[in-house]
C-alpha cells in the first residue's frame, strides 16, 4: 500500500496520528489511515507502511476511556501479531470521529454494500497538518488541519476543530512547489480568513510535500506542477515564456554563488546544464 490519492473504488474516510498503547516504553504514535477497502498504519504521514488489515478482517470497534479505543481483529494485525490494537487520540473529539468512521464500515459489512457518500463534498482525498506560512513580519505563521475532497479544500482550527474557511476546487488556478518541503495554492478569489488568495503551506519532509501534491494533481490535472524540474502550468507562464522550470531555493543560491565566481574570473555568463538542475 502507498500513499497514492484515493480511487473511485476506494473511499478514503479519515487519516491522522493515532498512538498505540502497548505499555510502558512502549507506546508509539503512527499515521493511520482508513479507506473503505483496508486499516492501515505508517511509521508516519507519507511514510513506510507497517501494518494494513482489511476491513472485512475488523471485528468489533469500542472506547475503553475518553481518549482511547479497541480495536479487535480475526486475523493478527501488525508487528506484535496480535487481534486486538488499544489506540489513544489527541481529543475526545478525534476519537469519536475515528470511532464513527469504523462503525460506518462495521454497519456497511452487515449489509453488504460498499462505502458511498453523498455528495463530491464529502469525499475525501487527503487531510492532516499543514502550517500555513504567514510571509509578512507582522503575522505569526499557525499549524492548522487542511481537508482535501473532490469539491473544495478546507482548513480548520485542527483536528477535529473549529472550521475556519474553505475554496473550491473550481476557483484554484495554480498549485506548485516553492522549496523541498513547501507549496503554494493560489486561487481566483480570496478564500483565507485574511482575504488572501494564495496560500504557502510547509509540510514537515518533502515526501508529505509530494503527497498532496499528488492528491492535487489527480483534482485539478494541468494546474499543479508536482516535480521541481516540471514545465511552469501554461496559466503560470508569462506569455513571453517558452518554457519554465522549479528549482529549489538552495539549487538557485548554488548557481547564483557560482556565476558570481564565474564574472569574477572573468568568464562571462554560465548557462545552466542538466547536471545543474
């Protein structure tokens, strides 16, 4: 399993850091990740898969405190092989949303039929922290919950949080790398509570960064670029240029640094070569 975007055969209900309680020295904090189809869990957001059960497999789902559920399996599920998994959310509410979602798939596996929801709102595609980067002095850059569905992108106050605004899919325009661990949405109209219409979003490690970049790119196909050496979307060209490729912000201080050596020994301007990039 990876963490490619969801299909249209399987419905991504919720994903975010769950810790499994073993015991004393023990207990770690995963990324989980439930679809309709499998559990899954990863050593953390857009990391490497530790242990995946289908959904059929899931036994029975209850609270055993506040912050806690139980999870009991007919088959082992994970690295300890064992059949039942005692997991701790951040927040009562966190919980019961991960305690709603499994009792969804449990009432779905009486009667038989798959996962649907309503409406393309409701189907999610990706969700989890993100800092949204604040570039002005006078602004403190904050961790906020972002959900991506087939319709809109949202933000809330974290997880399982107070709402804070959204855009839809359809007012996005560009979405695209700005360094190895950052992007950049910007949209047609406002849609931040300060009435910005771009937004730079930091991610903790590049392989998040690519994450949803990919979720994105299957949205919103010829608005993203999700490589740093991809040609520029032709909306986030000028019109006099031909051609335009992302390089990092350390790749462009390195080139910059170089052909300031270069003029300095006098040897004219240097082109950029394949090895540069």
């Amino acid at each position: 399993m990876s963490f490619d975007p969801p299909t249209d055969k399987e419905t991504l209900l919720c994903e975010g850091y769950l810790r499994k309680i073993r015991g004393w020295g023990q207990n770690r904090t995963r990324w989980f990740r439930l679809s309709g189809k499998s559990f899954a869990y990863f050593t953390k957001d857009a990391g490497e898969l530790i242990g995946s059960v289908a959904v059929g497999e899931i036994e029975s789902v209850k609270s055993v405190s506040k912050y806690q559920l139980c999870i009991t399996t007919t088959v082992p599920f994970g690295k300890s092989n064992m059949l039942e998994m005692v997991l701790e959310a951040p927040s009562e509410t966190v919980r019961e949303r991960w305690e709603s979602s499994l009792g969804m798939l449990q009432l779905q596996k009486m009667d038989g039929g798959p996962v649907a929801f309503g409406s393309d709102e409701d189907t999610l595609v990706a969700e989890g922290y993100l800092i949204k980067v604040q570039e002005s002095l006078l602004a403190l850059s904050r961790t906020r919950w972002f959900c991506l569905t087939r319709a809109r992108f949202s933000y809330f106050s974290e997880e399982g949080g107070e709402f804070i605004a959204y855009c839809p899919l359809d007012n996005i325009t560009y979405v695209g790398i700005e360094d190895e661990t950052t992007f950049k949405v910007t949209a047609m109209q406002p849609f931040t509570k300060t009435g910005a219409a771009a937004v730079v979003l930091a991610c903790r490690d590049t392989a998040e960064r690519d994450r949803w970049l990919r979720c994105f790119d299957v949205l919103l196909p010829g608005k993203v670029c999700v490589s740093q050496y991809s040609p520029l979307p032709p909306a986030a060209r000028a019109e006099t240029d031909h051609f335009g490729v992302h390089i990092s912000k350390s790749q462009s201080e390195k080139y910059l640094a170089q052909h300031s050596k270069d003029e300095g020994m006098s040897q004219g301007n240097r082109f950029i070569r394949d090895g540069d990039l």
